[in-house]
C-alpha cells in the first residue's frame, strides 16, 4: 500500500493537520484525506485546461497581428500559456490524476474551464485587454496560490505568476500605445473592448462566498488563502486606477470610491450569465471545445510516434550503451 492509498488512522490525520496549521507544505509522499486529494485534482485540473483553452482567444490574432513585433510578442504569450497547462497537469499527475484522463473529461465537457474563455476577441485591442484585465484578474487569484498547502501546486504557481505577470504588463504598453499614439478608431477599439471584457473580468473569481460550495474547506486546508469576494475587490481595487491612466471607462456606473469601506463600490455582476457560461451555454463554448477536441485528434499521430520510439528505445538502450562501449 503506497502512502497516497494508506488508509487514515488518527496518527495520520494528526500529522496532515499539524502541517496545515504549522502552515508546512503537504508533499506527494505524504498521507492526505481523501476530499484534499479530490479537490485538489479538482481545481488544478480546471486551471491546467484554463491555460490551454486560454491559447485559443489571443491565438486567434497570431496571423492578424499588426506587426511582426506585435506577432512575436503574441506567439511567445500564447507558448507561455501552453507551459502553464503542461506545469499544472505534472502537478495533477502528482495527486494520482492521468493526464490522458483529464484531457479526455475536458473534451467530453466533463470538467470545467474558466469561463473567461468563453467570450470572442473581436478586435485587436481585445488582445491588449486580455493582458490588461484578464492576467491581471488571473495574478490577483493566483499570487496567493504561491502559498497554497500543497507543495508542488504553490511552486508551480511562482513561476506562473512571474509569467503572468509579465502578460500583464506587455497588454497594458499595447493599450497605452494605443490610446496615446493610436487614432480615434483605435482608443474606440479599446473603449469596446474594455467595456466587453470587464464583466466577464470580475466573473472569474468565481461566484459569490454565499454561492460558492467549496471556499470554506479549501480555506480551512489552505488550498486558497482568500475567498472569492476578497479576491474580486482587490482586483476592482486595484483596475480602477489603471483605467484612469489608461483613459477609459469601465462600464458600471456605480463603481465609486466608498471612504468608509476603504474600497470601491461596484454593481451587481449577471449571476445568471455566468452560470448559463459555466454550464455549457456560452457564446464561444461549443466553438473552444470542438478546437480543442480536433487538435487532441490531430496530434494523436505524434502521441503514438512518441510512445512506439519510448517503447523501442527502452527495449535497446542496451544494446546501444553496449555498441557504444559504455
Ligand atoms: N469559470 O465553490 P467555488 C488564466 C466553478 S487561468 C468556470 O467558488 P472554487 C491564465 C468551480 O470550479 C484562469 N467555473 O469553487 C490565462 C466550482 O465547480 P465544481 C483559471 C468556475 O474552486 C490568462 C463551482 O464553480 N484560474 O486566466 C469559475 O473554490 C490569459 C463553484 O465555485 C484558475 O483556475 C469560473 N470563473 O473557486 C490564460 C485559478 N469559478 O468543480 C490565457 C485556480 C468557479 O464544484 C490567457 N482556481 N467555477 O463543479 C481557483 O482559484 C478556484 O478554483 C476558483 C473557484 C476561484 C476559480
């Protein structure tokens, strides 16, 4: 019996809840309750397919991008949101999830993605607000994750968050540039899709405390370090002075500074949006899933050239240390 199957005793679940509270790492050899494991795997997994679903909507401008800088910097984001997904699938493998097995749920709409990525990016300028407001929302959720109870999760996470970081910053210098050196066009391009990701932005962080089932074991495991509502003020917090400087409105008018709170005020978000995107019924969820689900279908040639060469290569690794006097 490996450690990972080892039935509890009172030992064990002593020892698992003395490192949560001594605010220690829970590593892959440790013994872990059962429901840690499941929703770990659980909200690892939704992530890892975030990042890769998340290639599709910025990928879309690959081939439009206004200039090979432009083009250069996109390719190299999109690439950077692919290693995100392969670093949170190794961290899911680590709990005993099959990587082929999540791909599989993923495709068979079984396990979730954000629903940020359910949205279409219909100029340019969406490309820079995704940098802008949709990494920046993804930081203000993820930088605590850097401190999340299980080791190789919060690692992976400190990596993921310099990245995004950096995303972060190369969408902001796009709006900037265009709305202090573009044309009238370009700053109304920016206006639209600021005004079309905002929403969608603050829906990310998940719905509200009272909504939401799985906060209070995820705080009290520390898998999160702060609940949803928190991380959503924060990020509003935080926003509304970069719109200023950029010279742009976010559409909500009753976003105001509350001196009494300490925060801005802002609107109610449509609940009923996000549950109709988190169910299926979004307007780009067929579209991301089918791409998807044909290019796991594509790359099967590669997955199967991949394994027949592991496969003979173990067979006479052998014979070629002997061949070469090794
Ligand atoms: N979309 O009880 P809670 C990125 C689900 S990566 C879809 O509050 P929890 C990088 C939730 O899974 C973006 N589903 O759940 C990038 C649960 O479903 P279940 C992804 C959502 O786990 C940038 C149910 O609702 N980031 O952007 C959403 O405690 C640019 C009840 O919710 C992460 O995954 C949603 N927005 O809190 C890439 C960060 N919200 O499983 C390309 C890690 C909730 O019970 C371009 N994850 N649900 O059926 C987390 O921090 C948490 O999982 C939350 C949800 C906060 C997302």
């Amino acid at each position: 019996m490996t450690a990972d199957t080892e039935a509890a005793t009172p030992e064990l679940e002593e020892h698992f809840q003395r490192t949560i509270d001594r605010d220690q790492r829970i590593e892959p050899r440790d013994w872990m309750p059962e429901g840690y494991r499941k929703t770990l795997i659980r909200q690892v997994a939704q992530h890892a397919h975030s990042e890769i679903i998340g290639m599709q909507p910025e990928g879309n401008w690959i081939t439009r991008a206004p200039s090979l800088r432009r083009k250069a910097i996109l390719l190299a984001k999109v690439q950077d949101e692919a290693g995100h997904g392969l670093y949170l699938y190794s961290a899911a493998e680590t709990l005993g999830a099959d990587r082929a097995d999540l791909t599989r749920k993923l495709i068979e709409g079984r396990q979730k993605y954000s629903s940020i990525f359910n949205y279409p990016t219909l100029s340019f300028a969406d490309v820079g607000v995704i940098g802008w407001l949709v990494d920046g929302a993804a930081i203000c959720n993820q930088v605590p994750l850097c401190r999340s109870s299980y080791g190789p999760y919060a690692r992976g996470m400190v990596r993921i968050c310099k990245e995004e970081s950096f995303h972060q910053r190369q969408g902001y210098e796009l709006l900037m540039t265009m709305m202090r050196r573009g044309t009238e066009a370009q700053r109304r391009m920016v206006q639209d899709a600021t005004d079309r990701w905002w929403w969608p932005s603050l829906m990310m962080f998940g719905p509200p405390d009272h909504d939401s089932p799985n906060t209070a074991q995820s705080m009290a495991w520390k898998v999160k370090r702060h609940t949803n509502d928190e991380l959503r003020q924060r990020f509003v917090d935080m926003t509304v002075p970069q719109a200023e400087a950029l010279g742009v409105t976010l559409p909500d008018p009753e976003l105001a500074w509350n001196p009494e709170r300490g925060h801005y005020d802002f609107g109610e978000i449509d609940w009923d949006e996000f549950k109709r995107v988190v169910s299926g019924d979004g307007p780009c969820n067929a579209q991301r899933v089918a791409q998807r689900r044909r290019a796991h279908d594509d790359g099967a040639w590669v997955r199967g050239a991949a394994t027949a060469y592991a496969a003979k290569h173990s067979d006479t690794s052998h014979d070629h240390r002997g061949s070469q006097g090794l």
